[in-house]
C-alpha cells in the first residue's frame, strides 16, 4: 500500500523570482566585465601584419555560460599563436617564411633584405624564444576595479529587485 501526499509551498513565485533577478542581474555584469577585460586587451595586443586585424581582432567575449564553480566568460582568441604571444616561447626555430612575411610589411619591401632581417630574427628566436606580451593579464589587472564596481552594482540590482512590492 502506498501513501500519496500532495503539498502546496507558498511563496514558490517569490523564489523563482528571486533566482530569475539574481541570475539576470549575475549574467548581466559578468557579461559586462567580459566586454571590460576585452576592451583593457585590445589596446595593449601587438599588432601583426595579417588581415582581418589579426591577433587583436581575433580577441572576443564569449556570452556567460554556466559551469560547475558558477558563471563564467572567456576573453580570448581562437588563433593558434595566442597563447605564444602571451606567454612567450621556449628557445625554438620559427617559420623564417613567416618572419620575411612581417618584415617586408613593417622593416623593409626588399626581398632579400627581408630574408637576411627575418634569418637574423630566427637565430635569435632559436637562441633565446620569445618574450610574451601578457596583454590578457595586464588587461583583466588593468580592468579589476572596474569588475568590482560592476558587480557591486548587480549586487545592489539584486536587493533592490528583491525587495520591491510586487
């Protein structure tokens, strides 16, 4: 024999409002802190010689996903050479064609001089790697009181949202 018992919970409107504000309001600024970081990272990204802006106009804000820590938004780019540009590279020989490629673009159009500056880079790069430019970890620093102020503000957003008569 089993025993069926149906329960009414009142006050299951307020709460789904309740969670309804609060992820809004959580979405909301942590899309906007997405857009800041962007913003602080564009300016400070070396700029190459490829079309379509290259590394800087690669970099985007991903919308606010859910994920198992909270809310999350990715700054960043889907070029394969991003990484190394932040973080800088190990001693290795780079493409030398690649190298010619940005040096007849920003040094020089003569061909082999632009060969012989690219070689000379390359020897250097397999000698030494590369610094990285850390313009995703310089921006989010740079945009850290800003994120503060925005979600100090989706916090207010939230009281205010919550206690209001409705």
């Amino acid at each position: 024999m089993s025993v069926v018992t149906t329960m009414r919970v009142r006050g299951g409107s307020i709460l789904s409002r309740a969670t309804s504000t609060i992820d809004k309001s959580l979405r909301r600024a942590a899309w906007s802190s997405g857009l800041l970081v962007e913003a602080k990272v564009k300016p400070i990204t070396p700029v190459g010689v490829g079309g379509g802006g290259g590394l800087r106009g690669s970099i985007i804000t991903s919308p606010p996903h859910k994920t198992q820590d909270g809310l999350a938004v990715e700054v960043g780019s889907a070029l394969s050479y991003a990484v190394p540009v932040e973080l800088g590279t190990k001693p290795h020989m780079p493409p030398v064609v690649a190298i010619q490629d940005w040096v007849r673009q920003k040094i020089t159009r003569n061909p082999k001089l632009a060969r012989a500056i690219a070689w000379r880079i390359a020897m250097k790069i397999r000698a030494k790697g590369t610094k990285g430019a850390h313009m995703f970890e310089r921006g989010l620093e740079a945009a850290q009181a800003g994120i503060e102020k925005i979600f100090d503000g989706a916090g207010t957003e939230i009281i205010t949202n919550l206690t209001r008569k409705q």
